[in-house]
C-alpha cells in the first residue's frame, strides 16, 4: 500500500491531503508528517530538511519527493498508468513542479518552516 504524507500544521498541506484523500480512496493510506512512526522512518531516510520540505509519496522501501513524488501521485489516481506518463512529459512535470514550488514558498510564508 503506498503512503501520501502531508503537514497538517500547514492549512494548503491539510486542503491538499483532503482532496487527495477523497480521490485516491482506500487504496493509498494519506498521512499526517507529524505521525511518529511516518516521522521518524522519514527523516532517517531523507533527512530532517528534506522531510519537511515537501510532500512525499511512500511506495515499500522507496521514498519519493519534490518532482518524483508528483509522478508518483499522479500514478496513484485514477487512470494512473496514463496519469503517471502524461506527468514525466517534460512540459507537464516542469509546470507541475512550479506550482509545487509555488505552494512551498506560500507554505514557508504561512508556516514559518
């Protein structure tokens, strides 16, 4: 089963995980970063930085972040075999990963991370 961690100190995170949470069903468990067992795993296998940077998408043993983890969301929706090749399209991820830095510095601003 894969994971979705989000921030829920953060309200765009917390906007974000209830949309995905809905669209994804049952399939992918969408967790709170805070949670300690998500925590700890995280940070010791990416760093504290880089834990609390973005988003990541958890597949088994394999943590994905920034522009992998948007590829990797994309195949977790539906149509996600579709999803996930429309998403590694150069122009699509590069637009997919501005908004995803977009959102980062409105969530530094709002969140003081």
């Amino acid at each position: 089963m894969a994971i979705i961690t989000y921030d829920d100190d953060c309200s765009i995170c917390t906007k974000f995980a209830k949309i995905i949470r809905y669209i994804v069903g049952r399939e992918t468990k969408v967790v709170n970063m805070s949670n300690p067992m998500i925590l700890e795993e995280g940070i010791a296998r990416i760093g504290h930085l880089q834990y609390w940077k973005s988003f990541h998408v958890v597949k088994g043993n394999k943590w994905y972040s920034e522009s992998e983890a948007i590829t990797e969301l994309m195949r977790l929706l539906p149509l996600g075999k579709l999803m996930g090749q429309v998403a590694e399209a150069y122009p699509v991820k590069k637009f997919l990963t501005l908004l995803l830095h977009a959102f980062q510095r409105k969530r530094k601003h709002e969140c003081k991370i």
